[in-house]
C-alpha cells in the first residue's frame, strides 16, 4: 500500500488501489444491468506498484540498488 511509504516508510509494495476501484465499478455496473452477484467471478489483483522513499533511505542509511529504483513504479526524493 503506498499510503506507508508516503508517511514515511522506506518502501511499499502492494496492490494499486486505484486499478481495484476500477475494477470494482464494471462489477457495480454489471449487477445494475441484473445480473445476480453470486454469478460473477472472484477477481484476483492484477496489478501491483513499488513505491520507494529515498528520504528515509538517506535517514536510515541502507543502499538501494540502482536495479530496484529503476523498476519502482514512484521513487519520493
């Protein structure tokens, strides 16, 4: 969840929430055209983001990899 490492924490990897919502909307929409919600299928998440804080990482002092950092999907300075 990158809400922890928007506070504060040094790196975050979780679901991207937003991607959820979405999907979450054509399942509201599909059960106000009548569909029966026990018919629709159980979705897994799809999508997952890195987020990393550079500014706790210079607090802390561990190195991040220039590997990681480039494949981060939001590095905070």
């Amino acid at each position: 969840m990158r809400l922890f490492a928007e506070v504060g924490g040094l790196i975050s990897y979780g679901v991207d929430q937003i991607d959820n919502f979405r999907r979450a909307a054509t399942y509201v929409d599909r059960i106000l055209k009548g569909e029966k919600p026990s018919e629709l299928p159980v979705q897994a998440p799809v999508k997952f983001e890195l987020v990393i804080n550079l500014k706790t990482a210079k607090t802390l002092g561990p190195t991040i990899p220039p590997v990681l950092l480039a494949t981060a999907d939001e590095v905070i300075e």
